[in-house]
C-alpha cells in the first residue's frame, strides 16, 4: 500500500509549520550587526556578525536556472568582482499557483515573512562563529522540508544562530529548484538534452554540497566533517542522497527526520505526467527546447493544472526525484538499502502522532464508526486487526487518537523502522533509530507529537516556534538534550551524549530506539505489536 504523503497533506503540513513559526519572528539578520567579509571561489561576500556568530545570506552556489539553464543541471555562478552583500536571504524556489492569494495558499512562503520567489533561486546561507580562523568545525547542512513541491531554507524555525553558538559547528541552509522545475522526467518526451530534468533537484543539492567542499574552511568548518539532516521532504531528499553517486564522498553523517522514502519515481510514471505537461502547454513531443522559452507563471499554472487533473501523488508517481538508473542507480531502500555511501552514519526517526499537523477539525472527534472506516479506506483488509491491536497497545486513546495514530505509523514510522532494518543490513556505516513521544501542550494539547515538532529542538530554536512547543521550560530543557545530540552526531557520527541515556546502534535483534520525552529512554522495538501489523498493512516482509 501506498504510504507517502498526499500533495494536500503535505501542503497543509508545510503551512501549519511555517504558521507555528509565528508571522514576524525575527531571526538572527533582523538585528543590527557589524559587517564581516569572506572569500569564496566566485568573489568576496559581506556577512554580519550577531552576537558572535557571522551569518551570510543569499549566497549563490549556481547561476540561474531561468532560460537555457531550466530543466538542466545545475552550473556554476559566475564570478564576481568587488565585494557582494550576503545580509538577504535569495528567492525561494518558485512553488505558488499564479493568482492564488497568498493570505491563503498553503505553498505561499512569502505570507511567513519568507522572501519572493524566483527561478535565480540556488542559494545557501551560513551561521559561523569564526571566519578565515583555520578551524575545523563540524558542518550540518540542512535540506528543508515541504515534499519536493514546497518550502524554502530561510525559515525561522531553520535559523542555524543557536546551532552554531551552542555547538560551534557551521550551519548550512538551501534552496533548490523544487515541483516541475526540478523534477520533471522529460528525457523520454523532449530530447536528449533533458536526460537529467528528473533529477536536477538533487543535483542542485549535489552542486551546494560541492560549494561546501571547496569553501567551507574559510567560514571555520572542516569540508571532511559535513552532516546533511532534513525533515520531511527535507528526510526525503537525505535518503535520495545515500542513493546518489554524485554525493558519495560530500558529507559523511546523514539524518533523515519523518522522510519515509523508500521508493522514488519509477521513469515510465514520471514520463506520463511530463506528456501531459507538454499537452497541457500545447508543446509537441521531443520540443524540449520550447518549454526553457516558456513564460514563469504560465509553466507554473501547467504543472499545477496536471496536478489536479491527473491527481497526481507526488511522492511516487511525478514531480519528484526519479529513479533513472544513472543518476540514481537504485531505490534508497528498495528492496534493499543501497550502498552507493553505505559507511555514512545514519540517524533518524518519526514522531508518534506525525498527522495531526494535518488533521481537521472534525478529524479530533471522530465516533468509533467513523474511525473504522477511515481506517479501512487506509488499510483495507488488516483494518479491523490493526484498530484491535492499537487499542490494546493505548487503553486510554479516543477513536480520534487511535486513527491518528494508526495513519501516523502508515505514513511514517513504519516505513522508517523498516528504512533503518534495511540499511543496518548493510553491515557499514552504524544506524541510530528514534521516536519522537514529547507531546506539545500548544492547541490545548490534541495535537500530542506533530510533523515537524522535532525540528525547533533539533535547532535550539524553541522560542522561535512558540506557537509550535509551547516555548516553555519543559521544551527548553528538552532541546538542551536534543540538539546536543544532533551536535555530536555531526562531529562524531554518534548521537551519545551525557544528557541522554546510553544510545546503542540499531540491530535488527535488538531494535534499540532513542525514545524522546521529558524524560527519554531507550526501548527495544517500542510499538512491536504496532509495528508488526502496520508491516503486514504496508506488505513489508518481516
């Protein structure tokens, strides 16, 4: 069964995070600063320090992607001369359907304060404390979040300022070509020249994780000790990138926060819905070129009219990293986990209530009847044993608890129980497994363990998301404990630290798994019976 996101769900998501954020939260570039200067392969750059860490923003990592350069790899900007400010966060990339009102479109980045949009979007930004000091930090470049269709690396919630200063490491945020410009698998349709617009999104990714090779030592951080860790489709796109040989060798711990990927989109899928792109815009097959000339706004209508019309799932069917054969060789974790970087540590995990971010409102006062049925629209003939069984696990849940629950595990921490058995058969790099239980008491506390709540811990930015954690002692002692073991997994490739109980890695006998709460633990395979069910529901083998 089919256990990723819906493009509705993950733009609800996207939302309700960038609205927990909180409109007008000021991050580190909102204050006033003294003005500090780094070299980089293209030119010199004008950052700000704040409070002791030097931050720079909007800085280019690739030309445009507009004209001749869409649809294609990534290339490098050009050189400058003199010296270029770097205290604005760059476009995010382009995502919103043109005329939808911002005030209410879920993909509007711009109504959380977040910059416009616009294809000249490869940019990165940087929290440090030290420039040109010869250091050799840890690095943690973070992919954000939205699917592959949304979201943007200049949030509030992402502001790498506390990082850096908690742990002094380096900070790295992103964005990258997202939806329709970055993963349209147009090779079998236009020409040979778009045999890598399946995956150009990626390569994106690829091309910024270069960048920090080749200049990160000038901004204290040691290109050898580079973490990427992602959540959601930020996880999603961690996961792409064990699977890439492009990105062997460019980062060397890897954190996949509730990114359940296992599979990609096959070619003939992502071919089908690029076909109907090109009719939808009225362009012939193998006219490849046509679609670069196409205007922004009308290119962007296109996709989201083949979107609705075809109802197209973008996890699995279009619109989303392909498994091509040659960029990416083979599934992340199908059927097996791929070896392409099998040595990078890895870490990762879910939340216990990861849908109620989604949830509507009735969806919290569901009857016994509705919730059976919803779990049988979900899970078919194991619906019945799965609610008996959840229900016995949690006495005490409503049949609201029980289907969000049930939905969550569909979605998320069963794919990401089997992600880590996977990859730990590998017999390489070691594998930390998590599960997220600290519930948020914000919204009166039914939203118990959301999507994305780990994010704000993970960054010590739990005032920044309030509205999100409740910004109270309880959130501020737990993201003591949570980004310091974020922070000694980029510098070691271990999580342990003294703040939490001992951490083994994962094994398939054992399942050890972190469990996150006021006070956390490790428990061995700590929903078994859940898990067990959900695994025959998803028809994994045991």
């Amino acid at each position: 069964m089919n256990s990723h996101l819906s493009r509705r769900d993950v733009l609800k998501q996207s939302a309700w995070l960038l609205a927990a954020a909180g409109a007008g939260v000021r991050s580190s570039f909102a204050d006033e600063g003294s003005a500090v200067v780094a070299d980089t392969a293209y030119g010199r750059i004008r950052g700000t320090e704040i409070r002791g860490i030097r931050v720079f923003k909007g800085v280019p990592y690739g030309a445009s992607t507009a004209g001749r350069n869409r649809f294609m790899p990534p290339v490098a900007p050009e050189k400058w001369a003199g010296v270029r400010d770097a205290l604005a966060y760059g476009a995010s990339a382009p995502q919103t359907e043109p005329g939808a009102r911002r005030a209410s479109s879920a993909i509007a980045v711009a109504a959380a304060g977040l910059p416009p949009e616009g294809e000249d979007c490869l940019v990165l930004n940087v929290w440090t404390p030290a420039v040109k000091d010869n250091r050799k930090r840890p690095v943690m470049v973070w992919c954000h979040g939205g699917g592959f269709a949304t979201g943007s690396g200049s949030s509030p919630v992402t502001d790498g300022a506390n990082l850096a200063r908690r742990g002094d490491v380096v900070v790295v945020s992103l964005n990258h070509r997202l939806n329709v410009l970055g993963f349209s698998n147009l090779a079998s349709v236009a020409s040979a020249d778009f045999a890598a617009s399946g995956d150009v999104g990626m390569l994106d990714i690829v091309r910024a994780l270069e960048w920090v090779r080749d200049n990160i030592a000038e901004f204290g951080g040691d290109p050898n000790t580079v973490m990427v860790f992602g959540q959601s489709g930020g996880g999603r796109k961690v996961a792409t990138l064990l699977a890439m040989p492009s990105a062997k060798g460019l980062f060397h711990r890897a954190v996949i926060e509730s990114g359940a990927t296992l599979q990609l989109v096959e070619p003939e899928a992502g071919a089908r819905v690029a076909r109907e792109l090109l009719a939808t815009l009225g362009i012939a097959t193998g006219e490849g070129q046509a679609l670069q000339a196409v205007p922004l706004d009308r290119l962007m209508g296109a996709y989201f009219a083949v979107v609705r019309k075809m109802n197209v799932d973008q996890m699995t069917q279009g619109f989303s990293p392909a498994m091509d054969g040659r960029i990416v060789p083979q599934h992340p974790f199908h059927p097996v986990a791929s070896a392409v970087s099998a040595g990078v540590p890895l870490m990762l995990g879910s939340t216990r209530t990861e849908l109620t971010s989604s949830g509507a409102a009735d969806d919290f006062s569901m009857s016994d009847a509705a919730m059976r049925a919803r779990v049988r629209t979900l899970l078919g003939t194991h619906a019945d044993r799965a609610v008996d069984v959840y229900g016995r696990a949690n006495p005490e849940a409503s049949p609201s608890d029980l289907y969000f629950l049930i939905a969550s595990d569909h979605r998320y921490s069963g794919p990401v129980m089997k992600i880590a058995e996977r990859r730990a058969a590998l017999g390489a790099g070691p594998v930390y497994l998590y599960y997220f239980r600290w519930e948020t008491p914000v919204d009166g506390g039914r939203l118990k363990s959301p999507h994305t709540i780990e994010i704000p811990f993970a960054f010590d930015n739990v005032d920044a998301a309030a509205r999100l954690t409740g910004g109270g002692a309880e959130a501020k002692a737990l993201a003591d404990r949570v980004s310091d073991a974020w922070i000694a997994f980029a510098r070691t490739g271990n999580p342990n630290t003294p703040k939490l109980p001992q951490w083994p890695a994962f094994t398939a006998a054992d399942r050890p798994t972190m469990v996150i709460d006021t006070r956390s633990r490790v428990e061995r395979d700590p929903i078994r019976e859940q898990r067990l069910v959900m695994w025959d529901a998803l028809g994994y083998r045991s």
